[in-house]
C-alpha cells in the first residue's frame, strides 16, 4: 500500500521501552528514490535532539493509532552515533551510523537494499537481516566523496518545480511512499496553475533530471501526454489496475513486472 508523505509525518516512534519521538522528515536516496532514515524529533527527552532511524528498525506499523513501534531500546537510540543535520550525511557518517546498529551497508548490490538485508514489517534487531527486494540501484560498493549529496530531505523536495520537455507543468505536492520497501514510489504532481484542480503521478523512473540547486524536477515527457494522464485522487485508493493504466498510458513497463522478472532470475 501506497502512503502520502504528509501523513507520515508526525507519527510516533516507539522504542521497545517506551516513545522516544515524533517522525519530522525523510531522507531518500536520490537515485534509488527510497527512504534510507526516518528524522525523529525527540522533543525535551533529548534535550530537541534530532536522531535518525533505520527503516530496518520499523516493526508492523500501527496505522490508525500512527505508531511505529522499533526494535531499538530508548537508551540505544540515546547513544547513537551524532548527525549533524545542516550538513549533507556522508558515507562514512552513515557507516558508523550502521556499524552501531549492527547492519550491512546497503549500498554495492544492484536492488534498493543489499541482497541479505531489506526492510521486513517486523523489524530487525541490531545485527539482524532481512530478505530481498528487486527495486534496481546504480551504485559502488564503495564510499565516494561526493556520496552523501545522495541522501535528501523529503520535506526539502516539496514544491519544487516540474518542467516538461516543453515546458513547466507544475509543482510537487507531496510524495507517496511504498510501506513495505520504503520506496518512493510516486511524486504527486499538482498543476492547479495550468489545468485547474489537477493532480498526476509521476514515477521516479520517468525523471530525467533533478537540479537541486534550481529546485526543479526534468522530465522526458511532453506537457500534453502528463495533461491527458489519469488524473490522481488522493481519497481513492491507489490499486494495481489504476497503476497499470497509468503506467499504459505513459507506455511504460510497470515496475512490478520488472521486479517479478528479476525475482524467477534471482
């Protein structure tokens, strides 16, 4: 099931001793386009500390209660590794971040998480592994120096501007987020200022490029094929037939068919 960003925000983070914060941000990966850390604001517990987790560390969510219980203990998360949040997280930051919590890297294989490890619903334990996921990902085993401009805020990107190949359309409104691999799977697309109340889907895959310092997102594809897309309401729920139409339209291969493919290969 598909979640909006908006309504991810504000949940609360449960250790296995007790809530320890309120979720304040994302950071993805910018070019797997999947959540890599949850940004826990830990109020006065930690002195206005802000922490990341892992979605590694995520249990079952409770959606209606918006709880996300962790594997993690208070104490735990209180002696983790530092993060300064003004500056961009580098690799070796956020290996330091892993080695404390006992998990691999997951950067150095071809799918969004590294083969052994993937996030499961029930959590893993410090040390723990998960199972795999085929969501592809171009990237090296090892640490570059200009890795960590790879790790974005998700509150960051909202309101960046669309651009066409002919053309502005509009502006990202929020981002709808895969609960079971945390990936990005769509960016909500509003274009009240050209066609009145309309709201699409883009996919990360049809992005051709991001400048993050112009705040804009470049697409390969023309303004009049995103006018006559499938309009996206946010109150209907997002099911595979209404992406296989979304994805026909743009005639494009859905990405659970490319998955279903690397899965028989695997």
């Amino acid at each position: 099931m598909l979640r909006s960003l908006q309504d991810l925000e504000g949940f609360t983070i449960g250790a296995t001793d007790g809530d320890i914060g309120e979720v304040k941000d994302f950071y993805f990966d910018d070019e797997a386009w999947v959540i890599r850390y949850l940004v826990i604001d830990t109020g006065s517990w930690l002195s206005r500390r802000n922490v990341l987790i892992s979605p590694l560390s995520i249990r079952h969510p409770d959606w209606s209660s918006h709880r996300l219980p962790v594997t993690v203990n208070s104490e735990h998360i209180k002696n983790s590794p530092g993060i300064d949040f003004d500056q961009p997280t580098s690799r070796q930051h956020e290996m330091r971040y892993l080695t404390y919590y006992g998990y691999p890297c997951y950067w150095g294989g071809a799918d969004s998480w590294m083969p052994d490890i993937y996030p499961r619903g029930d959590g893993l334990a410090p040390g723990g592994i998960g199972v795999p996921h085929a969501r592809k990902e171009r990237t090296s085993a090892q640490p570059h120096e200009n890795d960590g401009l790879r790790l974005r805020s998700c509150k960051a990107i909202i309101g960046y501007h669309i651009k066409a190949i002919d053309g502005e359309i509009g502006h990202v409104e929020t981002l709808l987020i895969n609960e079971d691999s945390w990936a990005v799977q769509y960016l909500v697309v509003n274009t009240s200022n050209w066609w009145l109340g309309h709201r699409v889907l883009i996919a990360p895959e049809w992005i051709d490029e991001v400048s993050w310092r112009d705040h804009t997102v470049s697409l390969d594809l023309k303004r009049a094929t995103i006018r006559t897309s499938p309009h996206y309401e946010s109150s209907e729920q997002l099911n595979r037939e209404r992406e296989a139409t979304l994805y026909d339209h743009y005639e494009r291969i859905g990405y659970w068919h490319i998955e279903a493919v690397i899965e028989r290969l695997e």
